[in-house]
C-alpha cells in the first residue's frame, strides 16, 4: 500500500491545459478588454452583412438554395434580406443583366449607404457569360465597382459561400478611413459616381 503511495507521489504531475489565453497586463480585467475600433468595428461587419440579391435568372433560383435550410446563408448572419438599398450593404447581382437594366443596377447601387460591398454572382452577371449579343451587358463591372467575383454558370452553392466568405474578409479587415480614401474616391470617380 505505502509502495503504491510512494508511486503516486513520484509520479509527474500533469498539468491542467490552457484554455483560454491570458492578455497583456494592462489590456484586460474583471469586465472590460481594450481593442481597437478597426477590430471591433469589422468584427461587427463581417458578421452582420444584409444582402440585396439583385437576382434576374436562374443564378437567382441558385441564391435560393443558398438561403434555404441545407446551406443555411443565416449562420454567417445573412437571415434577413433586404429589398432596401438604404437598409442593406452586400449587393449581390445574379443573372443576366441587360444593358436596359444596367441604369437600374447602378441607382441601386447608389442608393446603398457605405460601406458596402458588391459580389457577382455567376458567369452573366460577371461577363455577359454566353450571351455575348447587342442587348446584353459584358460584366456588371462596367457599370459597378465589383469586389468578389464567383465563377460559374450557375455556381454551386459552396461556391457562392466562399465568395461570401471573401467578402467577410474584405469587410473585417478594411480600415474604418478607407471610405474617405482618395483611392477610393477615385474609384468612384472612374465610374462617374459622386
Ligand atoms: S451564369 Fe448560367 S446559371 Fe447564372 S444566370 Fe447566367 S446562364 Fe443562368
């Protein structure tokens, strides 16, 4: 008996692992943790983006799998579409835009408070796709600035879900000066928009 106390007290000690790592002295506490307002502020955008699908053909019918149960767009806070401009900040194009449509896409974009974000959603509404004919537009980019790009005729769903992810990227990581930028005012000045 006193051996197989001897062999417990012998016995290394293991240490219990850490789960959560300690801060720096001085940046937590007992209720507060100090950050940036970059980090915060894109954390908080990245995971509340409401999209405005702007969904013209079967790329559309594509977006609704998406929101539906199986791929569930809600888990990245997506749950609630808007059909505002002013109320929503990811515009998402799927389908073949028209060149008759392209002023439509173009109000609508203005009419988006910033920051926001567009994704193409699709070979059409990327570059016309196979419709390249006197009515259709060659790539929404012509008239829009574009910040992801999803391949496709029609993308999968986890296709359209990485490129989501590219733009929770975009939008965690953008400095909160970057929309007063001259790069960006002169982005917007390419495409004639004030
Ligand atoms: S990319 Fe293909 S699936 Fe999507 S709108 Fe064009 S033709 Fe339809």
């Amino acid at each position: 008996m006193s051996n197989q106390k001897d062999q417990a007290a012998a016995a290394p000690k293991r240490e219990r692992p850490t789960i959560l790592q300690e801060g720096p002295p001085g940046y937590t506490g007992q209720g507060f943790f100090a950050t940036s307002a970059d980090k915060v502020i894109g954390m908080a955008r990245k995971n509340s983006l409401w999209p405005l699908p702007f969904a013209t053909s079967c790329c559309g019918i594509e977006f609704m799998s998406l929101m539906s149960s199986h791929y569930d767009l809600a888990r990245f806070g997506m749950e609630r579409l808007s059909f505002s401009p002013r109320q929503s900040d990811l515009l998402m194009v799927m389908g073949t835009i028209a060149k008759k449509m392209a002023p439509v896409l173009r109000e609508v974009y203005t009419q988006m408070a910033e920051p926001k974000w567009v994704l193409s959603m699709g070979a059409c509404a990327s570059s016309g796709g196979i419709f390249d004919t006197y009515s259709v537009l060659q790539g929404i980019d012509r008239v829009i600035p574009v910040d992801v790009y999803v391949p496709g005729c029609p993308p999968r769903p986890e296709q359209v879900i990485d490129g989501i992810m590219q733009i929770q990227q975009l939008a965690q990581n953008e400095g909160l000066r970057r929309r007063y930028s001259k790069e960006y005012e002169d982005l917007l000045t390419k495409y004639k928009i004030d």
